[in-house]
C-alpha cells in the first residue's frame, strides 16, 4: 500500500466518521453522545461544524477517531469461554457504557 | 401555589405523551405514578388506549436480590452503566435517561438475539434502589467493567460475572428445550422411525 493510498484510506474514514456522528447527533445528542462515547463539549462542536470544515478536518494525515477499549479491557472481553460467547457482546458493551467520557477526549 | 393547577396545556401534552413512552416500553401503573403528574384516572385511560388492556394490578417486586444472579446482574449493569452515562455526561433528566437508556438496552438485546431479562419496572427499580443507597457499582478486577452489587459488599478483588459465569450459567430449563428440539430435528432429518408416528398414521387410515 502506497502512501498515498493509506492518506486517502484515513481521510475517507475521517469524513464517513464525522458525517456519521453529526447525524447520529443531530438525531438525538444524548444517544449519539453515548453511542460515539464522546464528552458534551465535543458533541456541541462536531454538531456546529459546516460542510467545509468537516471536509478540511477530515483531510488530515491521522485518523481522528480513537479506539475506545484499552488493551486490558479489550483482552478480557475477547478472551470469553467459548461456551459463553453469548454473553461476550453484551460484556463489551457494559464495558463500553462504563467508560468514563474523560479518557476519550 | 398548586403545581396541578399551574400546569399549562402544553405542559399537560408533553406529559401525555412521556406516559404513552413509558407504557408502550412496558411501565407499570406504580411507575406512571411517581414519575408523572397527570391523575390517575387519566393514566388508567391512557394505558387501556395503548395495551388495550386494564393495567395490571398487585405491588411491584421489591427484591434487590433479583438483580444478583449472573444474567440478571449483566443485564442490570449495562442498564445502570447506560443511564449514568445519559444522566451524567449528556445531562438527561431521570425520565429521559430512563425511557432513553431502556430503548438502547433492548436494541442491544434484539440486536445480540437476547432475551431481555430486565424489564422496564425493574429497570425503574434498580435506579430507585440506588438512590436509596441499597446497591453500588463494583469494579471487576478483570474487567474493570463497573458491576451492581450490594452496598457494602467487597469492593476489592470482585470478578464479575462475564469473565468467570458460574458453572450452572446458561443450563436453563429453556436452554435444555431447545436442545432437545434441535437434537429431535437432527433425528428425524436420519428418518429415525419415531415411536409417537404409528398412532398418527392409524388414525389417518
């Protein structure tokens, strides 16, 4: 993969996340805020975004959205019994409600 | 200084149509009461209009041990986790993160093709009983999922329930049917010959 290609992968993923978030929040900023894991204050900017700074935002180099699991938390929910791997969606997502919005941002 | 009498028409409305929410997710009349101002005569219409039968009647379950056991306890969590979060970081009023956070929790459940084991007045309940300080959220030490638990409980070297089920977890009087059926199924696609069929097909002749 080129470096080119890799520039143009992150910033079609920055642009389909920010479009996706502004929608989800304009929908309903409560449920968006805590389907995106994200703090008020960022909820409220990404909200008053225009089209043209969403597009200049997206075309940095980094991706701009982050993982939300840390690696400890990740393990544990990943590594289930196999015999209860139905519970393991619902483990990650308790893990995830959890999650204080603090180290998100 | 009566707040009933106050109460403008809009406000009235919006009242309305909060009930119709909570009964359509299943709220009781006990609920509808404490959380809403609207009599109760009006409230026992509304439901009829929306169930299209009378609320249930006898008391609520006032247990705090319901919500112990494993699959009650993830269940119970993810609620709880989900409503802190709407009432805490989103600024939500307690209805709102209430009806809110419910609706997130059976998507979550139709979405990962779970029974949704908490329904909507033990929901209301576990938030009631932790305002009454009778449960807390324990760290797993695992996880570091936040778990409900009894007040007072360990707070250290807790494991919760989805890293370590206990060995009985998910053997359900359900679950021992199921296989059941899927084992008859796996049978009778062998064309095993079952004992029931003679009476059947003496019947049909």
């Amino acid at each position: 993969m080129s470096t080119f290609e890799i520039q143009e992968s992150i910033r079609e993923i920055n642009l389909s996340y920010l479009i996706l978030a502004q929608r989800i929040l304009r929908e309903d900023r409560a449920i968006g805020m805590f389907r995106l894991g994200l703090s008020a204050e960022v909820a409220d900017l990404l909200m008053s975004l225009s089209l043209p700074q969403v597009v200049k935002l997206a075309s940095s180099d980094q991706l701009l959205c982050a993982f939300r699991f840390n690696d400890h938390m990740l393990l544990s929910a990943l590594t289930q019994p196999p015999k209860h791997a139905d519970i393991a969606s619902t483990h990650a997502a308790v893990l995830l409600a959890g999650q204080p919005v603090k180290l998100l941002i | 200084m009566n707040l009933i009498a106050k109460k403008s028409l809009t406000e009235e409305a919006q009242e309305v149509f909060r009930a119709v929410a909570l009964i359509e997710l299943g709220a009781r009349m006990q609920v509808l009461e404490s959380e809403l101002t609207l009599s109760r005569e009006r409230l026992i219409r509304l439901y009829r209009e929306v169930r299209g039968v009378s609320p249930p009647k006898g008391m609520l379950p006032f247990s705090a041990d319901w919500y112990m056991p494993w699959l009650s306890n993830i269940h119970a969590s993810l609620f709880f986790n989900t409503y802190l979060f709407l009432k805490n970081e989103a600024s939500c009023s307690h209805l709102d993160a209430l009806t809110k956070g419910y609706r997130l929790y059976l998507e979550h459940c139709t979405r990962n093709d779970a029974e949704p084991v908490l329904d909507l007045t033990r929901a209301w309940t576990l938030v009631r009983f932790f305002e009454a300080e009778m449960l807390q959220l324990t760290p797993c030490c695992r996880c570091t999922g936040k778990f409900v638990a009894h007040k007072h409980d360990l707070q250290h070297g807790v494991v919760c329930g989805a890293c370590q089920p206990p060995s009985r977890a998910g053997k359900t009087r359900k679950a021992a049917a199921r296989a059941a059926v899927q084992a008859f199924a796996s049978v009778t696609d062998e064309n095993v010959i079952d004992p029931a069929a003679p009476p059947i097909s003496a019947e049909a002749a």
